[in-house]
C-alpha cells in the first residue's frame, strides 16, 4: 500500500470516529429531551404519547446503532485487541436467545435455541461477543419473512466454540455472495433504509478475528446460515468474569435489533 493510501485511509478513519462521537453526544441531548418530553407515567397514560415516543426511541436507537458501526468500521482493517476474560459462552448465549424472543414474536418468528452444553468457559470478550451475535440475530431477523424460524446454536468441540444463525428467509442472492464482506464499497449493493450500509457482517468477522477464530457462510439449500468458530481455550491464571449487566442509558439488545424491528417494540409494554 502506498503512503498516499495509507494517509487517505487513516484521514478516513478520523472522520469516521469523529461522526461517530459526535452522534453519541447528539443522541445524549435528544434522549435526554425525550425523557423530559415524555416520562414513563405520562406514557403509560397515553396511548398516542407513547407510540410517538416508540417512533423517536426507534429512530434513536438506529441511530446509535449507526453511530457504533461506524466507529468499528473505522478500524476494519487494523483489528483491535479484545479485553479477554474467562467467561461463559454458554451462558451468554442463551440470555441472548432469551433477549431476543419477545423481538422475534413481534415479527412473527419462531426463535429457536439448541445449547449443546449448559455450561462452557472460554476467553472471550463478553462485550464484542454478545454484539457479534445480536448482529447475526438481526440480520435474520430482517431477512426472515413472518412465519419463519431462526436458529441460534452453540456447539463444542474440542478446538473450537461454533455459534451458528441459521434462518429459512430468502437467503443471499447469488451475484452477492462475492461482496458480501464488502458491500459498503459498493452503494449500488446496498440494502434500502434503515439497514443499508453493510457494515454488520463485516464487522461480525472482525470480532471473530480478534478472538482468533473465523466467521463464515456456508453453502445452504435454503436461507442463510453463518458459523463463529472461535478457539476453545481458558486463561487458567485469571479467575472467571462476574457475569454482569451493563448499565447504559439505552439497551443493547434494542440498539443491535434496531434495524430489523417496528416501533411496537419500543413500547411502553415491551421497554418495561
């Protein structure tokens, strides 16, 4: 790569992490505002209040969905370092598959979860994780007509952790399959609003990547199916993650789902 490129990547990364930043502060003031605007107990009494907060909740949460990938696409081509913990994939699966089951009913979808163990530990990054799977949820989700089913599966063996998302949507048109980790490169490719910018899949391989592992999407007769390998190994020094909450001003499993739901789902009832 010459240094010319290299300097007009870098110049671009630095944009992207500006935008992305100055999102976050915007989307900061506007929630701020929406609290004050519509409370919970004024919600709750309103039925009109309430839906039009759900469409600006909406709308809030795709964008800091935005905002974060664009921030992660500012490093796709210099993985970063993951904060490795000894943690339960097991665990974190199946509180996903939990998060996301209320989502999926809404769109009329059956979730399915197939464990495979009830218990695994392996050194991953709790946080990049569970993003890489919301990520793969969503796309199915947004893929999947009404009356399909999406599969989560998690798989053990003796090298390697699979996560599997498997769905019986309308699969991955052929003459995309060559792009289909670089569509943002090509704006006539890219999927209508609100989830057009291809960054999703991308980033998932990304993260896989920085654990060490793999993500890809093997040929299926039906619908799309994408498998994370990622390394079964421990740090047998450092003791186990406490498997904790995050404590945001927003939800995560909104914000990763965002772009695959209706405004029922930032609900009064659902947000509860």
């Amino acid at each position: 790569m010459s240094d010319d490129i290299f300097e007009r990547n870098e110049e671009l990364c630095g944009v992207l992490r500006q935008v992305s930043g100055q999102l976050r502060a915007s989307l900061g003031n506007i929630y701020t505002a929406l609290q004050s605007l519509a409370p919970p107990d004024l919600r709750d009494e309103d039925g009109g209040i309430d839906r039009n907060a759900a469409v600006l909740c909406q709308s809030y949460y795709r964008i800091m969905r935005l905002a974060d990938n664009l921030a992660d696409a500012a490093h796709l081509n210099e993985p970063g370092t993951p904060n490795l913990r000894n943690d339960d994939i097991a665990a974190l699966c199946q509180a996903l598959a939990q998060e996301a089951q209320y989502p999926a009913k809404l769109l009329g979808l059956e979730l399915v979860y197939r464990p495979g163990t009830g218990c695994h530990i392996i050194l991953m990054d709790r946080r990049r994780i569970k993003r890489l799977i919301m990520n793969l949820l969503s796309n199915a989700f947004k893929f999947t007509p009404s009356g399909g089913r999406v599969i989560l599966e998690l798989r053990v063996e003796p090298k390697w952790v699979t996560v599997t998302v498997s769905d019986n949507g309308c699969g991955i048109p052929a003459g995309l399959r060559d792009t289909v980790f670089d569509r943002y490169r090509h704006t006539d490719r890219l999927d209508p609003p609100p989830h057009g910018l291809g960054l999703g899949l991308p980033i998932c391989r990304q993260i896989a990547q920085e654990h060490g592992g793999t993500l890809i999407l093997p040929d299926v007769e039906e619908g799309t199916t994408v498998t994370v390998s990622l390394p079964n190994r421990r740090d047998r020094v450092k003791n186990l993650k406490t498997l904790d909450y995050e404590y945001d001003t927003f939800s995560r499993t909104l914000t990763e789902l965002s772009d695959a739901l209706p405004w029922e789902a930032f609900t009064r009832q659902y947000m509860d």
